[in-house]
C-alpha cells in the first residue's frame, strides 16, 4: 500500500509518449544524462538478453507522480505511456516477435539495432506500412502514437 505522501519516479520515453525505462530516487531529481550510458539508453527485450541502443537525443526524461494504479512503471516502464500533460497511464503490453499493426497517418518512431550502433527513423505512417528495414538490421524498436510497443527481430 501506498503512504499518503506523493512518490515520484522519473521515466525515460519517446516523443510518442511510450516510456522504455524508470527510476525512483531520493533528493535530487535525476536528468537524462544521469541515467543513460553516453549516448544512447540499452533497451533489454523483457525475458531475453537482445538490447536496441535507443539514442538518447531522441528521448526524454520526465518527472511523474506515481499513484497505486501506476507504481508498477518501476517493475514494468514498457506497459506505459505518457501524455502530453506528464499524466502516466497503463498501456496494452508490450508485444515481441509479433506483426506490427498500424494505422495510416500516425506519428511513429522505429530504432533499428544493427551490429554496434542503431539507426533512429520517425515519420508518419503511410498507408499503414511500417518502413522496411535497413539490411543489417538486427532488431527494432517500434511505436507509434496510441500503440503499443513493439520489439521484434528483424527477419
């Protein structure tokens, strides 16, 4: 059970709002480049040891209330999205290895995972299609607005 006083975490998310990591601290609140390795934030796929390196110049660190509906962001960030307003909300699990399925017209954003860096794409999706991946593709990161998350290896 939740104390009556607010606790606060910070979440690290995309411009679509999708939260992919979150910490709690004590004192001081904690800023991007405290909690990223350098240049880019290691996204683990849940269950497996297949990492996307999510640039952090296409990431953003924001301070949230928690509530007892949203104190699992802690246990499970991908399960949750942030509003413009900084109001944190359950969203549809994540999905892994699965097709992803869009709608035309949505802001979307895709990191791709390849050998020792990752390539970073955002647009609106076209006819519903999702861009095709870049030869040396290994994995992809994939969300678009009012979506779930996808993780998949690229086939």
């Amino acid at each position: 059970m939740m104390s009556a006083a607010a606790t606060f975490a910070t979440v690290i998310h995309l411009d679509t709002g999708h939260v992919l990591a979150a910490v709690s601290s004590v004192g001081a609140e904690p800023k991007l480049e405290d909690l990223t390795a350098k240049d880019h934030l290691p996204v683990r796929f849940p269950g497996t040891s297949h990492i996307i390196d999510v640039p952090t110049s296409v990431l953003t660190a924001t301070r949230v209330a928690l509530s007892a509906g949203t104190d699992s962001v802690l246990d499970r960030p991908q399960h949750y999205v942030l509003a413009g307003d900084a109001t944190l909300s359950a969203a549809d699990p994540p999905e892994f290895d699965s097709p992803v399925k869009t709608e035309a017209g949505k802001k979307y954003v895709i990191v791709w995972q390849m050998g020792d860096g990752s390539l970073f794409q955002e647009g609106e999706l076209d006819a519903g299609l999702p861009p095709a991946p870049p030869d040396d593709a290994k994995y992809q990161l994939f969300a678009y607005e009012s979506s779930r998350l996808y993780l998949n290896h690229v086939l």
